[in-house]
C-alpha cells in the first residue's frame, strides 16, 4: 500500500495535538503540521518498512530549492534542514507538494526520532526563495508514545 493511501486512510483516526496531529495509519504514524485543509508538512515515521524511514510530504507549499527546517523546541540549530531538489517537487490541482524520504542509516534520521521523543515543541519553517511560506508549530505531546 502507497505511503500516500496510508496518509489518507490514517487522517480518520487524527488525534489533534496543538497546531499538529497525530494520526495512525497501519504500521506508519503521521505527525501534521500547519493547516489541515491548507499548507502542511506531514512526517510519516515508517517503522515496520523495509528499510525503516521517515518521509516528510508537503501540501500545497514548496518547490524546488525551498529550505525547510526542522527545530525542536528553543534549539539554535536544527535538527533537520534540507533544500528541495527538483526531483522531490512536482505540481498538481491541489498546488506543488514534495516528498523527501530520510532512511534509518541517515544520522538526520535517528536525530528527529530521538528530539521529537523528547521533546515538547516542533518548529517547521519552509522558504521558498527568502519568502516565508510556513512557519509552524506543533505540539510532540503524545508522539514519543505514538511511535513506541
């Protein structure tokens, strides 16, 4: 089944969690963050898959060479940041979203698990160009039992 199925079929069973939710989707759990029906980036932690990863999906915002930026709680430096390659970009009637796939042998990976367990608050800024597109936060309260 496509991450994308397993997003959607997981949005029934949203818990809403400050200005992000958590949803459960079979083997994959899904932290929203920024406007539900508007501008979001979902982060899908695939445990169970082979390999294991986190897949971060952007609605309706970024394109390619956007940096998004991922900070947890008052941290000066990120604990993830990435600029948009054009092959993780594509258009549709919805607007442009983008995939990016973190795989478990990624440090970036084990280092948003490991913040976002611990941690209270998740800070998610995209930039298309130097124009603030999303600057959100959400809530982690329940995340680290969520993907235990």
């Amino acid at each position: 089944m496509s991450v994308e199925r397993r997003v959607l079929m997981g949005s029934v069973l949203l818990l809403a969690v400050g200005t992000g939710a958590v949803a459960r989707a079979g083997d994959a759990r899904t932290l929203r963050v920024g406007d539900a029906n508007g501008a979001n980036v979902a982060f899908v932690f695939q445990q169970r898959a082979k390999p294991p990863a986190i897949v971060l999906h952007t609605t309706r915002i970024g394109v390619a060479g956007s940096r998004i930026e991922i900070t947890v709680d008052e941290a000066k430096k990120p604990v993830f940041a990435h600029v948009l390659a054009p092959g993780e970009c594509k258009f549709g009637d919805a607007g442009s979203a983008c995939q990016v796939t973190i795989l478990a042998k990624d440090p970036a990976c084990r280092a948003i698990l490991a913040r976002f367990k611990r941690g209270h608050r998740a800070r998610v800024t995209l930039q298309d160009a130097g124009v603030m597109k999303m600057d959100e936060t959400a809530s982690l309260a329940g995340l680290a039992k969520a993907l235990r």
